[in-house]
C-alpha cells in the first residue's frame, strides 16, 4: 500500500500538470478573436401552419374542409350567392406548411412549430411566431393552452430549462445595460446584488404597499414537457430573461412594471413605452422590464402575473376577447467560460443575445356582428388598422423581392410591424399559425385570412447564421474544472475527524536509532550511532547544496519577475491613463447624448406641434377651397342659367317679331293684291277685249320648283330656276293700244315699279352685325374640324384664304390667327343634317393668353327637291266646263296661288 507521501506526490504532479495546461490555454486565448456574424445570403420563406378549432357542437355546418396535410379547401354555405358564370358553387384551395386538423394535439403543434425555433435559439438566432385569425378562432389556447395540456409558450419554457440545466450561471451574473444589451458581473458582485434585492427586502417590511398584479401559480396538475436540445455548448453559461408586453390601441405597455402608489389617488395608471433602436439597428422596447427566471415556474408565475393586468372583454362572439397584441420575449444570454472553466468571461463583447418572440396577435372583427360599442368599437377599429398595416408591409414586401424594386414599407404606420420590423429584414425565422373557425358563419372573415397567409407565404426572409465562440480556448473548460475538484475532493485523510498534516519538503533521513548501550563493550551500537551521523552529515550536506542550488535559482527567477512586474507596472499605468482619457470622453459622449436626446424630444414636440398645425391649417384650407369651389360653381350655374334664358327670351321675341312681320306683311300683301287685281281689271276694260295674245290652259303658269338656298353671314343667295316665280302672267307682253297715251304711260309705270319691287327681293339679305376686316389679306382663319365631321358636297363652301386647319384645339393654335371658325353637325327636327359654322374674333388678353369672341352663326342645310312633276297648289274650280273666257279671274286664281306658294317656301336666315 502506497504512503501518504507518495499519494501527495502524484496529486501535486497532476495539479501541476493542470495548471500548465490551463496557462498554455490562457496564452492562446489572449490571442484569439470576437465572433461576428457573418451577412446571411440565402433565403427562406416565411413559413405559415393552419389549426382548425373543433365545434362547439358536431352538428353545426362547416365551411372548410382539410384534403391533405397542406391543402384546405373553404366551402361557400347554402345560402351565399357566390356562383361562376356556369352556375356552379366557387370554391377555393390554400396550401400551408402543414395542416393541423381539429384532432391535432398541443404537442403535435410545437413539435411542427415551435421546437426548430427553440433550436435556434439555443443556437444564438432570433426567432418571432405570432398566431393570427379572426376572433374566437383558437389563438389564445394555440399560444398557452391549459395546466393540462399546455400550448406552445409553456412547452417552450419547459424545453429551454431542461436543455440548460447545469449550466446556467448565478443569479445577477449578467445584468441588463436598460439598452436591449446586458453587461457581465463577477461572481462577487452577484453575489451582492442578490444580497441586497432578493435577501434584505424580505428581511424588512415594505412602508407602502407593493402592486401584487399576479399570484403564486401552484404547480399541482401542470403536465411538463421532458423534451430538450442537444449538442448544447457546456463551455458557456446561460441566463434566461423574460419580458412581458402589450399594444392596445397602438400603445406599447409593460405588463410587469410596477405601477407607482399614491396615498391619495392610489396606484396610477400605467405609462405607454416608447420604441428605440440599439446599437445594432435592433428595434425594442424602452425601460422594459426584464426578469431573471431560473426555472420554468418561475417563468410561468410571471406569465400569469402579467395576463391579469392584459385588456381582454366579452364580446357576442367570445366571452373573454383579446383587445390587445400580447407579446411574451424570452430571451436567452450566453456567455462562454474564462480559461479555468469557472466563471464566465468579464468582457461584454463575447456576450451573444437570442430572442424568442411569442405574439398573440388579437383577432380581427366586424362590429356588426360582435355588437361593439364604446371603447370596444374604438379597440376593433385600432385592431383591425394595425392587422391592415401588417397585411400592407407584407405586399409590399413580396413586391419588392418579386420586382426588385425598392418601394418604402410603412413599417411605422403601426408600432405592431414598426417593433418587428428587423425580423422581416433578415434579423431572424419568422413563422406563423393561422387559427380558423370552420363555422359556415365564418366563411366572410376566414377567406381574408386565407388570402393573408397566401400573401404572407411568398415573402422571402433572409437566413440567421449561426453564432461560433471561436475565442481560441480548448472545449471542455467545465468538464476538466469538475475532475479537477472531484481529485481533490479525493484527498484521503488521516483521521475521520483530523485531516492530514502537510509533510515537510525536506528529510534527513530516518529517526535516530536506539542508543541504549547495555555494557561497556557494546561495540555494535557505537557503530551504528556512527554510520548513522555519518549518512546524516552527508545528508544534510546535499540538501545544503540543494537549498543553496534552489535559492540562487529562486533569487534569478525573482529578478527576472520583478522586472517583467515593473514592465508591467509601467504599462498598467499606461493603460490607466488611457483608460481615464476614455472614460472622461465617455462622460463628455454622455453628456452629450443626454443633451442631444432632450433636444430631440423637444424637437419631437415641436414638430408634432408643427404637424398637428399644419393639419389643422390644411383642413381649413381643404375647407375653403370646397367653399370657393362651390361658390364659383353656384356662379357659373347662374351664369349659365342666364344666358340660357336671356337666350331663350331673345328667341321667344325673335319668333313674335317674325310672326308679327309675316302678319303685316300678309295683311298688306292682302290689299295690294287686291289693288293690283282691281287694276288689272280696269287695265283689261282700257285695253282692246281683241288682243291676240293667248294664254295657256289654265289662266296662270305652273310654278317653278322650290329653290335650293344657302345662308351666311351678310347675305342670302337664292339659286333660282330659269322662270321666277314673280314674274308669272308677265312673260307674254299684251298688247296694247297705242291711241291712248296716258293709260300706256299709267301701264309703262305700273310695270317699272312691279320690276322695281321683283328686283329688290331679289337682292340679297344685309347682315348688319357682320363686319369686313378692313385688310382681308392679313386675316389668318383657324378652321376648327372635330373628328368625325361629315364632308359637305354644295355648291356654296365657306371661302377662307389663308387658314390653319386642325381637329383638336390646342392653346398654341390660337397664338397665330385673327379669326376663328367652329364647323359643328347635328340633326334637325326634320331628320335632315344641319351643319353650323361658329365663327368670331382671336383677341389677346391682358394676361398674355388669347381669347375668342364669337360674333356670328351660319347655318347651312341641304334639302331634297323631291320628284320632278309637281302638281300645282292653285286651287282648281269645281264647276269648271270648257275653257274659261274671263281672262280677270283667271289671273286673280294665279296671282293667289303664287302667293300661298312663295308664302311656304323655304329661304335661309342669318342669326348674330
């Protein structure tokens, strides 16, 4: 059996040979690196579930049916009217990641959904999942479920605690930085810590009343979930942190904050946080509280703690609604182990952060059918806003991946996408379970949500690397630490009670031998107390040689220490100086940033201010210009109302002036006709009864067809036949008798005067409102032809010398010309075409625009002469036999029919 002294012997040799181990580690840690993430290239898309509730009641009908493990089909009910044009019912089919039915089980959904995200975690990525769905639709259960069957968040809490077990660092050995960072602390600064939060607070009792939102949660009934991740890296130590928060009517609130007391009010109501990035563009949530949880209890009572302080309400379509996007962080702070494998490196640089974000996004609603009112209408409308800015971002997501573009998504419009933005920017996996109620009352609201996880499923999400401590360091610091402790936990002892005594360095030899000398001639013992001094001299003499061997050696090596101590001494000094200009510029920053941050709130103040002004003022503006607008509106009705009638009142009087005209004229044309019938009669008893001249059958000429007129401006131009029609009885001159001198002459006068009045209706029209330019050559016409305009074929066309045609009038037509002229066609009331040149003067204005005065209307109509024999409109005497002989009579009967026949006849007319 070996001596205690050889024991000690191979324990110091195997501690030494570990320390030299540890030292060459350190050597090599001193010159290894920080790990940094390396910019992910690939991609993935996001990755969305579908759970079906169960019925309430087996019977009721449905809307959705599964056909596989990734396609559902959504069924229309009876009595929709959702039919293709063939009369057949549309129906419709989405396809997901997978497909839960309503027999899937809670266990099922996380090992699908959730355990990969826990995988990542553990692995230093991010991960966001949030459950989505109309109201009553199964989200809250999905996310929490009950003690017996618990739902995804407790399970993940169960998982991560089982796979960190053993390996998670002291209470308060990390700590939160306040700027979604975490600094690390030693094992004695921890240990304080803990003292002076957890130990001396429950030693003494509390002047004010603490805020006790939540309860000690029992752990009777719960079923735990035994699952864990492997290949979990045991150089490292870990700390798990969990947050609890809440946006309600797109604020952000802290469900575990401790709401402040006062005597006289009692606690007041909690304050909205504010959204800020860190240092790394990562969005979170200002001076949220964070707590240290050990232990998945624990975890849990502080989930519960917080779900008693969430918004939730009875509704008509669930008794216990959420009002609110509930969002539970778990977040998990590694660290790895210095070169002893005993506590955790004291740099804050090796310190990697994951985060797992658990939503309960609230369920989308229509009023009418929950019967909101109140603030439940106001929390529906700011619900269903902030899931349509989601649904927003994600469009415009998949529209810039699929076109490359780079259109702005409104991530800010809501704080729900403006705080997960950096998930959909590459920060993490993103996936999503969509909740359905297959009740056929849902169909409306569920084909939305479908068509949402349809559009959410292209958007393409960059892909998280893994994180290495690539430090330099050996693996399996903790492992040898712990062998090293047990080995000398393994030490044996002397006594059970007396550990043993440490045996000294140097021996010179064994004790003294007996030096009882029994007679004078004990020769034997001499000798041997001889030899014995002999070989203790000589020991002593070599360990004298050794000591002095060992002390100049120790004497080399402390000269040579104090000079590496004194370099050292020299550059701690330097370091310290270094360290002091640092520290003193991080003040000033600090000081700096305090100052710039309270600029900037008032900055934000004043420019909200601003923005609130500004709306208001372009409200106002908004407002006056609809009252102008409809103030010039009611002013050009009226204006238009009366030109229309002033138009209409010149019309009307027109028409009673030419009725009154043809009146006056028919009642004078009357009595000179009869006049002239009188003195044709006399004329007849005067002349010779033995005329030879003959007339034709009848007594009177048949008139001539109805002329062809052409109106314009100045004048009326008549084509005329070969016979006028005022010249009927004249073309046969009578014969007369020269004998009688005064009724020739009385003849030769009445003739001049009936050529004198054929003449003047002859003539044409004057327009007295038509105005010739005095120099005509310089007049520049612009025809304006619109499309569409059918071309004339008479005989008459309007005469414009130098003209500039178009069929769509522009501005810069008008620049050029002095004169402007409208060709426009219609129908009249005759079924025949019409067509009318609006002409008028180009003026400039004032302004150095143009202007068109217009100043006449031509109408131009082309009628049909219908047939060629006409009959005539005399009337014919009944009693008529034979010839007629009264040569009077037979020229009154012609003169009255020519009257009645020009008194219908057509003519053209010129209007200003």
């Amino acid at each position: 059996m070996a001596s205690p002294c050889s024991q000690r012997t191979q324990k110091d040799k195997e501690v030494k040979r570990i320390i030299d181990q540890i030292r060459r580690e350190y050597n090599i840690y001193r010159r290894g690196k920080t790990p940094k993430k390396k910019n992910a290239t690939q991609t993935d898309p996001v990755e969305v579930y579908c759970r079906i509730r169960p019925l309430d009641n087996p019977d009721d009908p449905t809307c959705i049916k599964a056909l596989n493990n990734t396609v559902i089909q959504l069924i229309p009910p009876q009595n929709t009217e959702r039919v293709t044009r063939n009369g057949q019912v549309k129906e419709y089919q989405y396809t997901f990641q997978y497909l839960f039915d309503e027999y899937s089980s809670q266990k099922k959904i996380f090992d699908y959904v959730a355990m990969p995200l826990m995988e990542d975690l553990i692995n230093g990525k991010n991960g966001l999942l949030f459950s989505y769905g109309i109201t009553s639709s199964g989200k809250t259960y999905t996310m929490t479920g009950v003690p017996q069957d618990q739902g995804i968040l407790p399970r993940c809490l169960d998982v991560l605690f089982n796979t960190i077990e053993g390996l998670q660092a002291k209470k308060y050995v990390f700590k939160p930085d306040r700027m979604n960072s975490y600094e690390v602390q030693s094992e004695v600064d921890a240990m304080m810590e803990r003292q002076k939060k957890d130990i001396l607070p429950g030693m003494t009792t509390p002047k004010t009343p603490r805020h006790r939102d939540g309860f000690e949660v029992e752990d009777h009934g719960r079923v735990e979930d035994g699952d864990r991740v492997e290949n979990v890296d045991e150089d490292n130590n870990y700390a798990v942190f969990v947050s609890y928060t809440e946006i309600y009517n797109n604020y952000v609130y802290d469900l575990l904050e401790e709401l402040p007391w006062d005597p006289i009010v009692g606690y007041k109501p909690p304050q909205s946080k504010l959204l800020r990035t860190d240092s790394q563009d990562t969005m979170y949530v200002m001076n949220c509280v964070e707590v240290e949880c050990k232990s998945t209890q624990e975890a849990l009572n502080i989930l519960y703690r917080g779900q008693k302080r969430r918004k939730v309400a009875h509704t008509a379509l669930n008794a216990e609604s959420s009002r609110s996007h509930s969002i539970f962080n778990i977040r998990l702070v590694q660290a790895p182990l210095d070169p002893r494998g005993e506590e955790v490196l004291q740099d804050a640089d090796k310190v990697c952060v994951s985060q797992l974000s658990l939503v309960d996004l609230a369920g989308s609603e229509r009023c009418h059918r929950t019967g909101n009112m109140g603030d439940r209408l106001k929390e529906a409308g700011n619900i269903n806003q902030s899931l349509m800015v989601l649904k927003t971002c994600m469009k415009l997501l998949r529209e810039n991946q699929k076109n490359s573009e780079n259109k702005m998504v409104p991530y800010r419009d809501s704080k729900l996408t403006h705080l997960f933005k950096n998930y959909f920017d590459g920060d993490g996996k993103v996936r999503m379970i969509v909740c359905v109620n297959p009740r056929a009352e849902e169909y409306d609201e569920t084909i939305h949500v479908m068509k949402f996880a349809e559009l959410t499923q292209e958007v393409m999400v960059a892909r998280s690397q893994q994180v290495k401590f690539d430090i330099g360091l050996t693996p399996g610091r903790r492992r040898m630490n712990q062998q090293y402790k047990e080995a000398l936990a393994d030490i044996p002892l002397i006594d059970e009670e007396m550990p043993m005594v440490q045996p000294i360095a140097y021996s010179l030899g064994p004790s003294f031998p007996s030096l009882e000398v029994l007679h004078s001639r004990d020769d034997f013992t001499m000798n041997q107390l001889q030899n014995f001094l002999e070989d203790r001299y000589k020991r002593r003499e070599n360990l004298l040689m050794d000591y002095n061997r060992k002390q100049e050696q120790f004497r080399a090596e402390l000269v040579v220490f104090e000079k590496e101590y004194s370099a050292t001494k020299v550059k701690n000094s330097e370091l310290q100086t270094v360290l002091d200009k640092k520290e003193s510029y991080i003040q000033k920053l600090e000081a700096r940033l305090r100052s710039t941050e309270k600029k900037n709130e008032e900055m934000s103040k004043t420019i909200k201010m601003s923005e609130r002004e500004r709306r208001e003022l372009d409200a106002k503006l908004q407002d006056k210009n609809v009252k102008i607008r409809q103030e010039r509106s009611e002013k050009e009705r009226l204006k238009n109302d009366f030109r229309t009638r002033l138009e209409m009142n010149n019309h009307h009087w027109e028409k009673n002036l030419e009725k009154e005209k043809h009146k006056i004229e028919s009642e004078f044309g009357g009595q000179i006709w009869e006049k002239q019938k009188k003195l044709n009669l006399l004329r007849s008893i005067v002349n010779d009864k033995d005329n030879n001249f003959e007339e034709p059958r009848g007594g009177f000429r048949t008139p001539a067809p109805k002329p062809r007129t052409f109106t314009t401006p100045s004048k009326i131009m008549t084509a005329k036949s070969e016979t006028d029609i005022s010249s009927v009885g004249t073309n046969s001159t009578p014969r007369t008798r020269t004998a009688t001198g005064t009724v020739s002459s009385a003849r030769a006068a009445y003739q001049q005067r009936i050529a004198s009045s054929q003449a003047s209706r002859n003539t044409p029209v004057y327009n007295p409102r038509h105005r010739r330019s005095r120099s005509s050559n310089a007049e520049i016409w612009l025809d304006h032809k619109p499309a569409g305009n059918v071309e004339l074929d008479t005989v008459l066309q309007p005469k414009m010398k130098k003209k500039k045609s178009v069929t769509k009038l522009e501005v810069k037509d008008t620049k050029e010309v002095s004169k402007y002229c409208l060709t426009h066609q219609q129908m009249d009331s005759g079924g025949e075409l019409e067509t009318k040149l609006v002409k008028g003067d180009v003026m400039p204005t004032a302004a150095g625009g143009t202007a068109v005065v217009f100043t006449d209307v031509e109408s131009l109509k082309q009628k049909s002469p219908g047939t060629r024999k006409r009959r005539s409109s005399c009337p014919q005497p009944t009693d008529y036999e034979g010839d007629w002989t009264d040569t009077e009579e037979r020229c009154r009967i012609a003169i009255e029919g020519h009257s009645r026949k020009r008194s219908r006849g057509t003519e053209r007319e010129s209007r200003v």
